[in-house]
C-alpha cells in the first residue's frame, strides 16, 4: 500500500514538473516570437557558438529528466531539428517520440469493458460471503432474476473476493457453523463441566446438559471425581427413552472419552466435539456456565449438599423464571408450551388493571421473580 502510494506521489510530481516546464517554455516561446527576428537569429548563433566550446571539449551533458524529454520532442516538431540536434543520437529523440505516443494510446483505449459500479461489485462479495454454497452461475442467475442486474457469471467471476476455481470444477459445499446450530437446534443438545471451589477449598466439578433450540438445562450433577462412567451415567439419567435429539455437541475434555462417545451413539446421538482450543463452537453451554457464575459467584457453597441445593433452586429458577434474550425474549419452559399467562396490553407503558405484581425471592434474595396475579372483581 505504501509503495503504491509513492508511486502515484512520483506519478503526480513528474506531471506537474512536465507541465510547469511546458508553460514555462511556452511563455519564453511568445516572448521570442515579440522579439526581431535579427535579435532573434544573432541569440542563436550565439547560443550555438557556446554549445561549440563544449563539443570541442568533449563536456558530456547530465542526463535528461523526462520534462526535459518531453520538452524537446514538443519543439521538435515546429522546425528541421536534425541540424539542432547534438546532446542525443537522433534515433534517441524518435524513441522518445513513439514512446510517448505509446503511451498516449495506451491512456487513450483502454483494454476490455468499463467495471461495474462499486455497489455492485460490493453486492457480489456480499453474496459471495454470506452464500458460500453459491457458485459464480448461482450469483450470476440471483441478480438477473431477482434483482434485474443482467451480468455473466465471467463477469462475477473477476469480482470473486477468493481465487476462483477452475472452469468445470465443483465448489466443496460448505456452511458456517452458526447456520448448522440454527437449522439443527430442536435437536440438538450441549453438555460441558464447571468448577466450584466450597468454603474448605475442595474443588467440586459441575456437569450440565442443555437443550440448545429451548436453552432450558436438561439435567446437572456435582461431584468430586468425574470419570467417563460416572457422565455416561450422567447421559442416562439426562435422556428419556423417547428422546428426539440427534447430536450432542462436548468439549475435547479428557473425561469425555472415546467411550463415552461409543455409549452416546448407542443413545442415538451423533457427537460433535469441538476443535481444539475453540470455546465458541460450544458458544450455548459456554454462556450457560457464565450464567451460573451469575450464581456461584455471590454463593460460597460450604459442602457438596450445600452446592446441590444451592444449583436444585438455582436451575428451577433458570428454566421457569429467567427470561432469555435469545428467546425472544422468553422462559424455557414456555418455548415448547407457547403458552402465556397474560396477553400483551393495548398501552404498552401501563398495567393491567386487573392485576397485582408479585414478588419471588431467589436463593435468599440474589434474585428476583416477578409475576401479574389476578385481582379479584
């Protein structure tokens, strides 16, 4: 970017300097043109006399700048300059000549169609970004039919914001991880371990299973020594019979072994461990645990009983009183009811008059759950 830069930078000053010179020369043009022509002819011969003395002496001259290049082909041409000539061969001066007249034609046709408008370039990386199933023909067909820009899929291909594949060849087909969790979520279930530390520095580890389409925790344990049979365990109590979950997404945690998984698939479940050090593509049950800090971190669990009892409250509490933004906002335990206790009210800033706000408390205080409860007529 930098070099690009100075180049344009050098670009521009030999421009202005060719110009400047122009100008300037083009002024001494007119003012020799005012002049007599006897005063005009003995400046000559003088000026040539002086250019004599340098040949005689063999002074070699610098070299040109392109100003001064350019300049002498400019007045060449307004008289037999072949006699004049004597710093340069004259096949030097006629290079100069095509060569400027090279470039001239080369700024003159310029190769190939005019570029399509910027927005629309942006809209093709935009397609091609937020689409990666689409092939250039796919794109191409999406702006002509929908959206009325009539363009081939070689002129999408020039635009193509990766390297385009070869003609005939099949684009793998891929997805982002957020679309797969999106389209998959109503079966789709996420597990991971926290730790707790009680009042006599014991580590108690915390394991949690959830429903990711209802973000509602299935099931949950304590204990002080997770081992891959006492989770398979874990899975047993936490899945029904009948479940109708499909995948189970887990960390590459060593509790979670490789039979731990053969268990899984006889529960019906497809595993998706996440790759390594990828905290994100277990983002539900890693936001999860963040909110049972919510929790742990104002509560000093003093035993494992305490922590149980503390969680049992807690968990009820998550699944049946907290609102999730992801929800809509809602409450868990409503997703797959679609039931509500009260419909919306016509003034959104007023309450109903037909009921009163009551008030829960949560694990002391910690937290709190409101409600609208009918008054009586």
């Amino acid at each position: 970017m930098l070099r690009l830069a100075r180049l344009v930078s050098h670009s521009l000053g030999s421009f202005v300097r060719i110009a400047g010179d122009l100008t300037l020369d083009g002024l001494r043009f007119l003012g020799a043109t005012l002049r007599r022509r006897t005063a005009v002819s003995a400046e000559i011969l003088f000026l040539r006399k002086q250019l004599a003395f340098y040949q005689e002496h063999q002074i070699r001259p610098r070299r040109l700048n392109d100003s001064a290049r350019f300049s002498l082909v400019f007045w060449s041409r307004l008289f037999d300059w072949k006699e004049a000539l004597v710093i340069v061969k004259p096949e030097t001066l006629i290079g100069w000549h095509r060569k400027g007249f090279k470039l001239f034609w080369r700024w003159k046709c310029r190769v190939g169609r005019p570029r399509l408008p910027g927005n629309i370039r942006q809209l093709i990386v935009r397609m091609v970004r937020e689409n990666p199933t689409w092939g250039e023909e796919r794109v191409a067909a999406e702006l002509s039919v929908k959206l009325r820009i009539l363009v081939s899929s070689r002129t999408v291909r020039s635009y193509w914001p990766s390297p385009s594949p070869p003609r005939g060849a099949r684009r793998p087909s891929s997805q982002h991880w957020k679309t797969f969790i999106h389209n998959h979520a109503e079966f789709l279930v996420a597990c991971d371990f926290l730790v707790a530390v009680t009042a006599r520095f014991r580590v108690l580890y915390v394991f949690v299973v959830m429903e990711v389409g209802s973000r509602r925790i299935l099931h949950y344990n304590v204990t002080a020594h997770p081992t891959a049979g006492w989770t398979v365990q874990q899975f047993r109590e936490a899945f029904p019979s009948d479940h109708n979950y499909r995948f189970l997404i887990h960390d590459r945690d060593s509790i979670c072994s490789a039979e731990v998984d053969d268990e899984l698939k006889s529960f019906g479940l497809k595993v998706l461990r996440t790759p390594v050090q990828a905290p994100k593509a277990n983002a539900f049950c890693e936001r999860l645990i963040g909110t049972v800090r919510e929790c742990l971190d104002y509560v000093i669990p003093l035993s494992e009983k305490h922590l149980r009892k503390t969680l049992r409250e807690w968990v009820t509490h998550y699944n049946q009183g907290r609102p999730h933004s992801a929800l809509g906002p809602g409450i868990p335990s409503d997703v797959n009811e679609h039931s509500r206790r009260f419909a919306p009210h016509a003034r959104r800033h007023e309450l109903p008059s037909d009921a009163r706000i009551t008030t829960r408390d949560i694990l002391g205080g910690l937290h709190h759950e409101y409600e609208l409860e009918r008054t009586a007529a």
